[in-house]
C-alpha cells in the first residue's frame, strides 16, 4: 500500500493544475482566439470558440494525469466542494485545495497578462478583456443574468457528475481523465456565447481580479501599468521603466505605491514645482539611514530630464518629458530616490 500523500504536496500540485487550466484555456482566449490581430472579423489564423473550447479540456486532460495521482486534479473549487458534500473528500482538505486553486489561478493571470502586455496596441477592452465572465454587456452574446445562472448551474452539476462517475471505483480505470476533459470542451462549446464559460470559481476570479486591477491602475492616469513601480517592487525584479510624456502621467507613475504624488498648483504640473519636487527627493535621500542586510530597500533612480524644448511657455507642463529607471531591491517597502 502506497504512503498517503502529505497535504503540501497536494496544495502544490492544486496550485500548478490550477495555474496550466488558466493559462492555457485563458491564455488561448487572450493570445490566439483572434490572429492576426488586425483581421478580426475574418480571423484567419485565430483559434475562435472551437480553438478555446478544445484548450480548457486539453489542459484537464494533461493534469488529470499529471496530478491527478497526487491530489486528485480537482483544480476547481466547485470539483472539491461537490466531491466533498457527496462524500468523496475529506472537509479538513477543502480550504487548502481551495486557497491553492484560487493562488494559481492568479498567478496565471499575471503571467498572461505581462505576456499580452507585451504587444503595442493591447488593451483591456471589449466585453470580455481578459477573458473574463459575465452577462449583459460582459456576455458576448448578450444574453441577461438569469440565462447566465441557469447555464453556469446545469453545466456546473453535469460536469460534477460526469467527474464522480468517472472516478468512480466501478468505472473502468486509467481512462477518467479522457471523458471528463472532454466534457469540459463540451461545455465551453456550449456557453462561451452565454457567459464566457466559468464552472471553475477559481478560473473566473484569476482574470477577474487582474482585470479589476488593469483598470484600476489605468484609470488613475497610468497608459503602462504593466512597467508599474508596484508591480516591479512587490516581485523584488530589476526592470528598466519607461519614458513617459505628459506631465500628468509622470506625476500617476512617480514615486511608487507610497510615495505621494507630485506637487501642483491648481490641478496643474509646472516645471518649477517639478524641479522643486526632485531636490526635495535627492534632500530626503541623504537624510535617510543605511539599509543593512534585513531592510534591504528598493533604490529608485528618478532621473527625471525636465528638458523644455526651444519656443515653448517656461510653464507649459506637456512640453516636459521625463525617464525613470527603477531597479528594485529586496521587498523591504522602504525607499530612497537619488
């Protein structure tokens, strides 16, 4: 009799499961459903609704029996609550398959968020940016909150039945993985028109919660949240930000997540309080401690080039442009600009 296995490792194997269903069936919705990009209505290279459907079961199928000897492959947390309410998982694994569920699922949709970040022109619009579900104006048939319930739930209860009989000690064995990723192509063929195709909480709140944050960031001002100073700081990276234009958009990125924001005079940058803004961060940078090896502290490097070209107003704020290398060091959220 083989050795049980310790939850760690089935936490583990929930979290990389979870990650590959997200980033391949997403990642397919978000990178190659519609190619080239510029020929959408014709889409001559783009996976489309078939292409994606086939995706999500092709990544349940090569987890099921990747993982499925470790943890089982629930790698949704309406798999683990309906095997477990119908006596098939034990209740004190349930949160932990959970939290590893959801974590992979957000990590996926980090990574293929940067990915498609990557290309000019990207951008999260439409219906379903990011591949993201929802009904009404997020459903990409259009359809109203009643249909998408409906669908979700029957679809939901059909795939938790096909799961359990096909695991089942008196179905044949070695095959499980072969009928249950296909009848999750079934159901994206089904309802991606209705709502996108969720039955998996943890792949709908993934891309939903990068989503949320996408447009959050975007709409503080910020046109590459992507190269956010956040972003780079809280992963502990080296990145090399970018060359920002409008003053305002200087004033969104500068300083980080705790550093306030830009001087200005009556909702207006000015380059004398831009000047004045940048000797006031090289005087607080001499003032602050030396870091020692525990409270190593990113080192932001704002050299910002208030070059004002020949012929324009000494207080015309969108003449100025400035660059901004960051280099993040350690995940201490202390900081000093030189």
């Amino acid at each position: 009799m083989s050795a049980p296995v310790p939850l760690s490792r089935k936490f583990l194997a929930e979290l990389i499961g979870t990650f590959w269903l997200v980033l391949g069936g997403c990642g397919s919705a978000v990178l190659a459903a519609v190619f080239p990009y510029d020929s959408a209505a014709a889409n001559p290279l783009g996976l489309g609704f078939l292409g994606v459907s086939i995706a999500f079961g092709l990544t349940l199928l090569t987890m099921a029996y990747a993982i499925g000897h470790i943890s089982g492959c629930h790698i949704n947390p309406a798999v683990s609550f309906g095997l477990w309410a119908g006596g098939r998982f034990p209740g004190s694994h349930l949160l932990s398959y959970v939290v590893a569920q959801v974590l992979g699922g957000i990590i996926a949709g980090g990574v293929i968020l940067i990915i498609a970040s990557g290309r000019d022109g990207f951008a999260l619009t439409g219906s379903n940016p990011l591949a993201t579900n929802g009904w009404g104006t997020h459903s990409p048939g259009g359809y109203g909150f009643l249909a998408a319930l409906l669908i979700e739930v029957v679809l939901t209860f059909i795939f938790l039945l096909v799961i359990m009989g096909a695991t089942d000690r008196l179905a044949p064995g070695g095959f499980a993985g072969v009928p249950i990723g296909l009848s999750l192509t079934l159901i994206h063929l089904i309802s991606i028109p209705v709502t996108n195709t969720s039955v998996n909480p943890a792949r709908s709140t993934a891309v939903a919660a990068w989503g949320w944050a996408a447009r959050r960031w975007a709409s503080s001002g910020c046109s590459g949240w992507h190269r956010s100073p956040a972003l780079c700081w809280r992963a502990g990276c080296t990145a090399t930000c970018w060359r920002a234009g409008p003053t305002d958009r200087l004033r969104a990125h500068a300083g980080g997540p705790r550093q306030g924001r830009l001087p200005h005079h009556h909702g207006q940058q000015t380059p004398h309080s831009l000047q004045a803004w940048s000797g006031s961060l090289e005087r607080r940078s001499r003032s602050l401690p030396a870091t020692g090896p525990s409270r190593l502290a990113p080192v932001v490097h704002l050299a910002p080039l208030l070059q004002r070209p020949t012929g324009t107003a000494p207080d015309d704020p969108s003449r100025f442009s400035a660059t901004r290398h960051l280099r993040c060091h350690g995940s201490s959220r202390r900081y000093r600009a030189t």
